[in-house]
C-alpha cells in the first residue's frame, strides 16, 4: 500500500477522481494522524464496483456460451453437397470403396519393412546386405577392433605386408607407443590397392590396413601379355617411380614396394625402378599414380575417333 506524508498545515485535497472509469471509482477514507506527522492513505475501490465488473464478466460468459451451443446447431444440420459454379457435381464413390486410414492410425512398420523400401527405391545399402534378393558386390565393412582373423572377408582379394614400423606419440603424460602398418590388397587380376593402418597391437594395425586397402583399390589397365600398354612416370612426395612395358618372359623386375604392388595387380612381365626416396609408402602410392596415367590402345582408339590399326601407323 503506498502511504503519501503531509505536514499538518497542508490542507487534504477533497477533489473527486472523476476522470477514472467506472470500475475504478474511488471512495475517501479516514486519516490517521499522529503526534509529529500525519499519514494519507490511498483511497480503495468501492465493493460496489468490483461486483459490476464481476457480474459484467459472467454476463460475458453466457453470451459465450450461448453462441457456442448456437454453433453446434449450425454445425448439426445437413450441409449441401459441394457443387461448384458450373453446375458440375462430383461422382459418388463406388461401391465397396474403404477410406483409407489416417496416418497416424497406421500399424507400425517393421525394421525389415523399412530396409526393403529403402532398397526398393535407392538399391542395396553400403553394408553389403540385401533384403529384396539383389546382386551385390560391395565388401561388407567391420569393426577391425572388434574382427578376428578368421572373420576377415572371405574374397579373392590376397594381403601381403610391406612394412610394419613403431611409433610413438608424445604427451604431457609419456609417450604413447603404437603400430603402423603398410598393406598392399590385389585379387592378381588388375585391382590392386594400398592402405595404411595404426593400433596398439600389430594384428590390429595389419586388420586395418587391409580394409583401408579395400575402400582404395584401383583398376589397373593390363594387355594380353599382362604388361603395361606404355611407360608412365610418377612422383608422390619426395618419391618418384618408373614403370615400362616388357616383352612376355621377362618378369617383373623391380624392387621394394614397386614389386609387391605389381605382383598384386596380376602384372608379370614389366620394369619398375625408384629413382628418389626410398620410403615404402610414398613409392607403393607413386606406382599406383603411375598405373592410373595408363590408358589402353582401345580408350585412345574411341577418343580419336580412328579405327585401332591406324594407332601403329
């Protein structure tokens, strides 16, 4: 409550508040006055007020709802058919026809109902599972933390290590020794790939390595005498490789991680030589950089627009 102080020979405004609506008539009331001071108190609404603004209210509220039941009524009454401008007239539905649910009234649909609609419309998922009997060819992707060696994929892709080195990395606790591993994944018959892995474990960092190997395989182009089609050069890093073509019974005669890439490829007669660094990984992803700048007689042949025994002309 707000109190207002007046001196005692200030006289009490007697001015009515007649400016305030009706809700908000004010009555005066009684001044308490004491020794020093004298204390005014803010007048109160009167009860009279208060009981027409609540009676106001519930006269309100009738009305609401007595144009609520009114609306009901309107609502119960038949509605015309919906007939448009032109006089046309929709046709009445056939005869056993069921209106479908409401989707939200739907049963709800299964896992397996799921997947084979959504291979329906975008064809087998990543995983290599199939639910509408599709051929698939993609590898199924694990876990390698979680797979043993007897549960790596069963394909014609054969593994062969190139190399396998310890690594530390330093923290503010120590260091931290782990495993890093170089794989190279061919199946002998033009696809070949070289992956990279790390664990704390060698199994682990070889099981790696593998699959990385088999999300980056490559094809590469070979001719009747599995040879290359022509030389190619190719740098990766501070490494550079080069490859030329052999005639049949002449090996592959390279070193290092050049060879063990090219016997994975299926390759038998061909030269490699690395020519900078010596690093077996820079050099096993230069000749597979190598391999890609190939192209057969055939591709050059339809790019040309010439038949292919004009190419030896």
């Amino acid at each position: 409550m707000a109190i207002a102080t007046i001196s005692p020979t200030t006289p009490v405004p007697t001015a009515s508040f007649t400016s305030l609506p009706v809700g908000f008539r004010l009555r005066p009331q009684s001044l308490f006055l004491s020794a020093s001071r004298r204390f005014l108190l803010l007048p109160v609404p009167k009860a009279s007020s208060w009981d027409e603004s609540a009676a106001e209210e519930e006269g309100e509220a009738e009305e609401s709802s007595a144009t609520a039941d009114g609306d009901e009524e309107e609502d119960e009454k038949p509605r015309p058919e919906p007939v448009s401008s032109s006089g046309f007239q929709f046709a009445a539905p056939p005869e056993g026809y069921v209106e479908p649910a409401a989707f939200d009234e739907l049963p709800p649909e299964s896992p397996e109902d799921v997947a084979a609609a959504y291979e329906s419309l975008y064809g087998p998922a990543f995983s290599g599972e199939t639910v509408l009997g599709n051929n698939v060819f993609e590898v199924k992707v694990v876990d390698p933390v979680d797979m043993d060696r007897e549960q790596r994929p069963n394909d014609d892709f054969s593994e062969r290590v190139v190399q396998v080195n310890r690594v530390t990395k330093v923290v503010k606790g120590g260091r931290q020794l782990s495993y890093r591993a170089i794989v190279v994944v061919g199946d002998m018959k033009g696809h070949v790939g070289v992956g990279v892995g790390k664990a704390k474990e060698v199994t682990e960092a070889i099981t790696k390595a593998a699959m990385n190997g088999r999300r980056n395989l490559v094809t590469v182009p070979l001719t009747k005498y599995c040879t290359f089609p022509h030389r190619a050069d190719a740098d990766y890093g501070a490494a550079r490789v080069m490859l030329r073509p052999a005639c049949p019974g002449s090996g592959v005669i390279a070193g290092g991680a050049v060879r063990v890439v090219l016997e994975m490829a299926g390759v038998e007669n061909a030269l490699g030589k690395q020519l900078r660094s010596k690093n077996p990984l820079n050099n096993a992803r230069a000749t597979i950089k190598a391999t890609q700048m190939m192209r057969q007689f055939k591709d050059v042949s339809e790019e040309r627009g010439i038949p292919m025994e004009e190419l030896w002309k």
